[in-house]
C-alpha cells in the first residue's frame, strides 16, 4: 500500500512540474502574440494548427509537439529553448540559436 501511494505522489509531483511548463509556455506564446497585436488566428494560419490548439498551448492545457516547436520558433525569430525551456543553460545547445 504504501508503494502505490508514493507512486501516486510522484506522478502528481511529474504533472505539477508539467503543468507549470506547459503554463510557461503559454505565458511566453500569448506575451509575443499580444506585443504583436496578433489575434490566436494570425500565428497559428502561419504555424498550420488550428486557433483552438493554438489557444491550448497559451491556457497551458498542451504543449506544441517538436516539429511545431521549431515551426513557431522561426515564426517568433526565437530560439526553441525560449519557449521550451525555463533557463537558458537547461537548453542543449542546438536549442539555443534561433529558429531557421
């Protein structure tokens, strides 16, 4: 019993830790989106997703697959690490040049 509820901690810790960034995430898209003036309709025509997905990645309910990750990266002129990762040095090192 007590290993299944130590199990149960650890996977409410792991979607905790998810869910923080995938929030992340979200304020990161809608900050850029809103600076730029843009409607949830504008950058997700440019990336190829639905507005509906696109507005899952900024409430933090999803997070944008790798592809897409580097499609809204070079959309954002942003490295991936920018929008995926919560310091720079947690980034490898390809990550950390802009979108191409």
């Amino acid at each position: 019993m007590k290993k299944k509820a130590k199990n149960a901690r650890k996977a409410k810790k792991a979607e905790k830790t998810i869910s923080a960034k995938n929030a992340r995430c979200g304020r990161l898209l809608k900050g850029f989106r809103s600076r730029n003036e843009w409607s949830q309709k504008t950058p997700a025509g440019d990336v190829g997703v639905a507005t509906r997905t696109w507005s899952r990645w900024e409430q933090g309910t999803r997070f944008p697959e790798t592809d897409r990750l580097q499609k809204i990266a070079t959309y954002l002129r942003v490295p991936v690490c920018r929008i995926c990762c919560d310091e720079a040095w947690q980034c490898p090192r390809q990550m950390q040049q802009p979108g191409q």
